[in-house]
C-alpha cells in the first residue's frame, strides 16, 4: 500500500483523501434508505418545480439527486440478479 502511495505522487493524507471519497459505496435498499430518498426527492421536486432549466438547480440539489440515481440503479441490478 506504501508503494502505491509512493508512486501516486500525493501526500499519504492525499491519497487516502481520494481515496475515501472515490471509493464505491454499496448501499442496501432498506425501508431507512427509500424513506431518505423519498424526502430528499420531494426537496428536489419542489425545486424543479421553481427552476425553469436542469441547470439552474443548485449544484447540491443536482448532487443528490445523481446519487438518488445511483441508488435505484443498483436496487434494480441487484433485483435482477
């Protein structure tokens, strides 16, 4: 692991940073996990509905909503496996 570090140029905190927050997160469709994604899509929805274009909704919202996507992406993936 020291090598890698080593020869990826960054600091090991650096590393281990981007590690983290681009490592795949598996995530399992619990009644938790839909009642989360239900309360955020209705705080997006209510955002659409003000913005005019995609690209006016605040970047936080766009966020949220590609991880939302991501989630019921792989609910369905692991529903047909």
């Amino acid at each position: 692991m020291f090598n890698k570090i080593a020869m990826s140029g960054l600091s090991r905190q650096d590393y281990m940073t981007n590690a983290i927050l681009n490592a795949p997160i598996k995530v399992f469709a619990t009644r938790n996990v839909i009642d989360s994604c239900k309360s955020e899509l209705q705080e997006i929805l209510s955002e659409l509905k003000r913005v005019k274009e995609y690209g006016e909704l605040d970047a936080n919202y766009r966020h949220e909503l590609r991880m939302i996507v991501e989630i019921i992406d792989a609910a369905i993936q692991e529903k047909s496996l």
